[in-house]
C-alpha cells in the first residue's frame, strides 16, 4: 500500500471531502499514476484517506492510501501529481504505508480566532482549556451529550497574534472519541461566551500515535 | 482571499462554486495584461461550467496576449445576500478582482429566464443596469448567445451584442476596444465603430417605431449603422479554437465530464427548433481531429466519461469511426462514452452495442408530437415504425427505462393528437412486453409534456402559444388517456414557458419588464425556487403591456419583427414557406436529401454546407 501526505491550504479549503475524492480520482489519471480500482460491477479507483477534513479547515497533514500499479516510482509520485493539482493542494510525501490509520490518535491543530468587537485575554482561553475538566454538550448525529471533553485535550496554549486576533494551539484527540476543531471553539462558547470568537481559521498540524510518535 | 470573503464561504452552501482555483484555470500576470474582460454567466457556476460555449470562449479570448479572461457566475441567494451585506462586489474567480472594474463584462445569453440574472450580476458589480446609465468606454457590457437571436428585449441594458458564433468576433470586438481604450476614444465614438465589424449589432444605433396597435412599424438606424446585422459563423471548424485543455472544477457541476462537439447546425428542419435554424450552416469536425481532441481533452481533465455534443449526433457522418476510434481508447481506459441526441429514426443496433460495452444509461428519445399528422406539421421525421424499432432495438440489449419527450400546445394540435400520444406510449410499452430480454426487471417508460414555445427565426414564429387553460386541459385530457400504471407521466408547470414566450418574442419595451422584475426582487428565473409568475404578471401590467400580444397572437404575415434586423442566413421568405408546408402537412426533407434554399449557405465562403 502507497501513502501520500498532502497539504489542503488557501482555496482548497472550501473543497468538500466528497469532492476532494473526485479531485484525486482525476488528478490520478491526469499524472498518468496507475493506481488500482475496487473490482466489481463498478469499478472505481481505491483511495482512502486518513481524515475527513470539514470544508472550511485547512491542512498540512492530509494522508491517502492507494496503490500504485504501474512502474511509477513511488518517490516520483509527488512531482506527478502536484504538477495537475488545483491550486492549494501540495503532495509532500509519498511512501510505503506501515501502520494503519487507526493508530492515528493525537492531532495538533492551530486555530486563530477573530474578535471583532470585544478584547479577550488569551490566558483566560488557556486557563479554561487547561483546567480539571470541560463540560459540553456534545451532539451526535442522533443524540446530544453533556460530556467533560477535557480528557480530548491533550494541550491547549492560546497566544496574542495581533489585534482582535488570537492564535489557539491545540493537540486534540482524533481517536474514538475525538474533538473536533469547531467542537473544541463550541466548547469555549459553551463555557465562557465572553472569550467565544466571531470567527474561527483552523488548520491541521501534524498527526501522533499514542505514544505521541509522528503518525506517517 | 480576503478574511471577510472567508469567513462568509463558511456560512454559505457550496463554497467551492465561488472560489476559483480550479486545475486549468488561466492566470496572467498583469504586468503582460492591459485589457481585463469578465466571461459573465447568468446562472450558477454548476450550470455555467457545464457550457462548452463557455469554456471554448474562455480559452479563445486568452490565447490572445494581453488580454486576460476570467469568469463569474451568478452567486445564489445565500451568497447575494452575504455579498450585500458585507458590501462586497461580485467578483471574478481568478483573481478575486471586483469584475465592475474590468474593461469588458461578456454575458453569455443562452436562454431568456436568464435576463433578470444580468441586471442583478451588474448590480451586484455595482454598475447602473441601463447602458445609457454607463457613460464610460468601460466596463463595455456586451453579450452573446442563442437567446441573442432576438436582442430586443435586452438592449436597454446591453451596450453591444456579437451575433453567431464568438470565436473570432469576440476577439474583434476586444481589440477594437483595447485601441479605443489605448486612444482615448469615448464610448459613442467605439460603439459606432464596432457597429461596422460583421455580426455587431449596436442597439443604441437603432430606432424602433411602433404602430398604434402595437406592431413594429419600422426600425431604422441612425448614423449609417448597417440596416441588418448578419451573425457571424467559424467555416473551417477544424482550425478554429478547440478548448483541449478546459478548466476542470473542483466541485461537482451539472455536465461532469469531457463533451466533444462534433459538429454544429442540424440538416433536419424541425419548425419549431430555435437552434436547427439559428446555427445553420452545418459544418463538422473532421473524425481525426475529433479523435485527438477527445484523447487530449481526456488526458488533461482526468475525466472518465466523454460524451458526444452536437443537435443530432445521428447525423453526424462517419458517427461509427468515431465511435470505434474513441471506445478503443476509452475502453482499455474505463473511459465511458455517452451519445445524447441520438435520433429514433437510425439508432442502429451496431452503435449502440458497442456503446453499451462500457455503461448502459438511461434512454431518451423526443418524437415531439404523438400522432403522425403533428409530427408532418412540426416536420419531425420520425414514423412511428422507427421509434418502435429503434426501442426494440434498445428493449432487446436489456434497456428497461425509457423517456418519451413531447410538447403540447403545437400548431393545430387536435385532441385526438393529445390522446395519440398516450396510444404511442402504449405501443412502446407493448414492443416492451413483445421483446424484452429481462422482463423480470419490469419497464419505466416516462413521458413528458411541456408548453410549445414558439421562437424568432423559426417558421413558427408567427404563430401563438396555447393559453396557460388549454394547455393544462390537454394536460388532463392526456393524462386520462395514459391507462398503464408503468407509463409515468410528467408535466412541465406552463407559467415558465408564457413568460418565455413573451421574452423570446419581445421588443425593447419588454425591457421595462425586465428591470422592473428584478426590481422587484426577481433573479435566477430559470429556477422554481426563484422564478414567480405573478411577479412578471405584474411587471406586465405596470409596463403597460400585454403577455397575450407577445404571447397568443398570431402575427400577420408582413408584420415586421424586432428581431428581422438579425440575419441569421435563413430568409424570412424560407421560413414562411415552411411555415405554409407545416399547415399543409407537408414535410421537408433533411438537408442531405435536397438543399430546400434556406439561405444559410450564403454564410460559407469557400466551402458548401455539410462538408
């Protein structure tokens, strides 16, 4: 199996996951990159990424599987693909897949968060995504919770970026269960509306194992 | 991207249709570029990225240095709203640039519920909607495009309109503007001088005059403008721009793959077809050129499905070559290839087994009308022996859905041809039962009505629409008639299609109407979230006008039509003798069979048509 790490940044961001899929599927056959298709009475490529990404949400930390089936080198991938991307997508990486994408646990996320008409103190934000736990009401597709999402968090540091702006670094969990950079904001509205933002930009960092290894 | 434009992308559906970006994009650096033209389309970008016409213009236009072509499409209601609110102007995808800044706004005017959207596009670019209301050489707002046809009713808000096909009139009318541009000429002073380029119709360069009743009574130019304005075709289709290397969204739009035209004009003569007169001459790709197009424009897009594009792709010759030629390389592939407008009448067993190898779809045919009498009249060439067989045919490869398109409310349409076609519908259920090879699966046969229209440069165009009354009691009265519970029957709503027929047909006082829908908050009228009957109904009304004159009255035979100023090639002499033969019954052969002197053909200069 053959793994591509990608970034999805600038306009990219707004591509949805389902359409991010048929991008791929063509940007594939565009490079002139073999990879093999499901069998069946359709066949279609097989492609699995790691993740879904919200649309809205950038990423540096994108990962795909596929496999190749021609001669093309797996270290010429890269090159290949990026050289038909649309604009904001960036093949890094390309190599053999080792581990399976479920011992992907942590995700470091960064998030600047926009306040347009008042002044937060970013220590607040830390201190309240830092202290001994962090009731939210957390909604499932079904049901809705009120769960301490502490435990998510691995970390959480916010910092002054400039004016009306503050820069929120976090390693959540990406596991079962997982935070979510928008629950992780919605859980700060939750508790301290005072310190919730007008607008949030998230971005994917990096992706950790348990044991807070980099995930490749 | 600005953080407001972002952060208003997170709140509206679809984001990606209002970015740009997209694989194939064309971006120029401004310091090589000193004209800036907007390819405006009045509907969404799902639609607009659909069109061909769009994309091979995109590509023509910027394959000339110095001037660079973006594209803008009609935001939805979600997005207008956010723009307004944020007092944000429509931009281009591109470059993020507002397009109100542009030197060029080119609107692409394919159809007429579109006009409500080009007021709203240039007030959302913040520029007044009236050209006289622009008094500057820029932005120049022209359009182009099927409906242009009969410009009339667009021309208090359209400073120049190019007719027929743009590939090289685009590029005329652009470099005419770049030197008026570049010499200081003021926007009268261009306007009369692009009225002097072939197939630029200028209506500020036109008077119409009105006879108490209503009629036309004359149109006359001023200042030497030409007394008609003939459309302008490519001849040598092979040499013209071919869009190998079109913009591949990223998101999903309404045609979703690689469409290869294949040739352009129809030889049939259906009389109430708008398209087989307005693109006559027909001239045709070469099947060596069409294959290299096809192969290049599926190794730049990614695509894995190509389909065939024409107004009766049947009639293309040496259709089998080409279909052999493109499933050699799309089958190894898993390319699937898709043949629309397939004609009844020679949908052989051959093309669409090898067809079928790849993908079997659902099939569609159009006999239009359901009794052979109407079909005479319409002149649409297919018996009933054809459509039969050639649903046979497609029962016995194991096709088991099937839609039946007709309209109602044709010229002399009696009951007994409304209740034909449900007897039609029948008789292919029937070829069903008899020849079905998987019966098992059961049988869909769809039928679908809608509302005749009848179009400028047709030889209906005299004619009157059915009221809004008669055509939904034909509606029932068909719907009674349908007995089996596997035929479907679907029925367009008829409140689009009068207002249609008041646009199609309309003069320059149908432009009031125009503003003042969108006035009233009308836009993206060809969509039913958006379109309202009784807002147009108003209009009508305030304007002082009547749907019922442009709509259900049969013009006299000399009446002068605002749009007898457009020569398409076709003669109104041509099509009122059609017009006579539909009334007789009479059916015209395709072109191939006999050249019946249309008149189109005084559009080639070196070659003869179909060649």
């Amino acid at each position: 199996m053959n793994r591509i790490r990608f970034k999805k940044e600038g306009r990219a961001k707004f591509i949805s996951h389902l359409d991010l899929m048929r991008t791929m599927q063509r940007v594939f056959i565009r490079a002139g990159v073999g990879i093999k298709h499901t069998e069946g009475f359709n066949p279609h490529p097989y492609m699995n990424f790691a993740m879904p990404l919200s649309v809205g949400t950038e990423s540096l930390c994108e990962l795909m599987d596929f496999e190749l089936t021609g001669e093309c080198l797996p270290e010429s991938v890269p090159g290949r693909l990026n050289a038909v991307m649309p604009e904001g997508i960036t093949v890094t990486e390309c190599y053999d897949a080792k581990r399976k994408f479920k011992d992907i646990k942590w995700l470091d996320i960064e998030a600047i968060l926009f306040y347009y008409d008042k002044v937060v103190d970013p220590a607040e934000i830390s201190a309240l995504l830092s202290g001994n736990e962090l009731i939210m009401e957390k909604r499932t597709k079904r049901s809705s919770a009120r769960v301490d999402v502490r435990p998510l968090i691995g970390s959480a540091s916010a910092s002054p970026l400039d004016a009306g702006r503050i820069l929120l670094k976090a390693r959540l969990a990406c596991g079962d269960p997982a935070l979510s950079p928008a629950q992780l904001i919605s859980a700060i509205g939750q508790n301290a509306p005072e310190l919730a933002p007008d607008f949030t930009s998230a971005r994917r960092i990096e992706v950790f194992d348990m044991d807070m290894n980099l995930f490749r | 991207m600005t953080e407001e434009l972002e952060r208003i992308l997170t709140r509206v559906q679809k984001p990606a249709r209002y970015t740009g970006g997209e694989y194939n994009q064309i971006v120029k650096d401004l310091r090589d570029v000193d004209l800036r033209v907007a390819f405006c389309f009045p509907d969404t970008y799902e639609i607009g990225m659909s069109n061909l016409g769009l994309q091979i213009l995109y590509g023509a236009i910027n394959e000339e240095p110095g001037i660079w072509c973006e594209r803008c499409f009609a935001p939805w209601g979600d997005m207008e709203e956010e723009l307004r609110r944020a007092k944000l102007p429509l931009y281009a995808l591109e470059s993020g640039d507002p397009v109100g800044e542009f030197d060029a706004l080119a609107f692409s005017l394919g159809y007429e519920m579109a006009y409500t959207s080009v007021l709203n596009m240039l007030d959302l670019a913040g520029l007044p909607v009236k050209s006289a209301d622009r008094p500057g050489l820029t932005p120049l707002v022209f359009a182009g495009g099927t409906s242009c046809i009969n410009p009339e009713p667009m021309a208090d808000f359209i400073d120049l309109f190019v007719l027929g096909e743009g590939e090289e009139l685009d590029l005329e009318v652009l470099r005419l503007l770049r030197r008026a541009k570049s010499e200081g000429w003021d926007k009268a002073g261009f306007l009369r001088a692009a009225a002097d380029i072939p197939g630029v119709y200028v209506p500020s360069l036109y008077e119409p005059e009105y006879n108490p009743d209503g009629t036309m009574r004359a149109f006359r130019p001023k200042d030497g403008a030409p007394e008609r304005v003939r459309k302008r075709i490519i001849e040598d289709l092979d040499s013209a721009y071919y869009p190998t290397h079109a913009i591949v969204p990223s998101t999903e739009i309404v045609h979703d793959r690689v469409v290869l035209e294949v040739m352009r004009g129809c030889v049939r003569g259906c009389r109430f077809c708008q398209a087989g007169f307005a693109y006559r001459p027909v001239r045709r790709h070469s099947t060596e050129f069409l294959l290299k197009a096809a192969r290049e424009a599926l190794e730049s897009s990614g695509y894995e499905e190509i389909t065939l594009s024409s107004l009766s792709t049947s009639d293309f010759k040496g259709l089998p070559e080409l279909a052999d030629g493109l499933l050699e390389w799309c089958e190894p592939r898993k390319i699937s290839l898709s043949l629309p407008s397939l004609r009844a009448d020679n949908f052989s067993m051959g093309l669409m087994e090898r067809v079928q190898r790849v993908r079997k779809t659902g099939l569609t045919f159009a006999p239009e009308a359901g009794s052979q009498r109407l079909r005479d009249v319409i002149n649409k060439n297919v018996t009933e022996e054809d459509l039969l067989n050639s649903c046979r045919v497609a029962f016995e490869g194991g096709w088991n859905t099937l839609k039946l398109y007709f309209m109602l409310g044709l010229p002399t349409e009696t009951d007994e041809d409304v209740a034909a076609i449900a007897e039609l519908a029948e008789k292919v259920l029937r070829t069903w039962r008899e020849y079905s090879t998987n019966k098992a699966r059961g049988v869909r046969i769809t039928v679908s009505t809608s509302m005749f229209v009848p179009k400028p440069h047709t030889p209906f165009q005299w004619e009157e629409q059915v009221g809004i009354e008669e055509y939904l009691r034909r509606v029932r009265l068909l719907k009674d008639s349908i007995k089996s519970r596997s035929i479907t029957y679907n029925w367009h709503e008829p409140h689009v299609s009068l207002i249609e027929a008041v646009l199609s047909r309309g003069d320059r006082r149908t432009g009031g109407v125009i503003e003042r829908v969108w006035r009233d908050g009308g836009k993206l009228d060809s969509w039913s979230d958006y379109f309202s009957f009784e807002r147009w109904m108003a209009a009508i009304e305030a304007a002082g006008l009547d749907a019922g004159f442009y709509a259900n009255r049969v013009r006299g035979d000399d009446e002068i039509f605002p749009w007898d100023v457009i020569d398409i090639g076709v003669t109104k002499g041509y099509l009122a003798r059609e017009r006579r033969a539909a009334y007789q019954g009479v059916i015209t052969p395709d072109c191939r069979a006999k050249c019946m002197g249309c008149g189109a053909n005084s559009l080639l200069q070196r070659s003869g048509c179909d060649e």
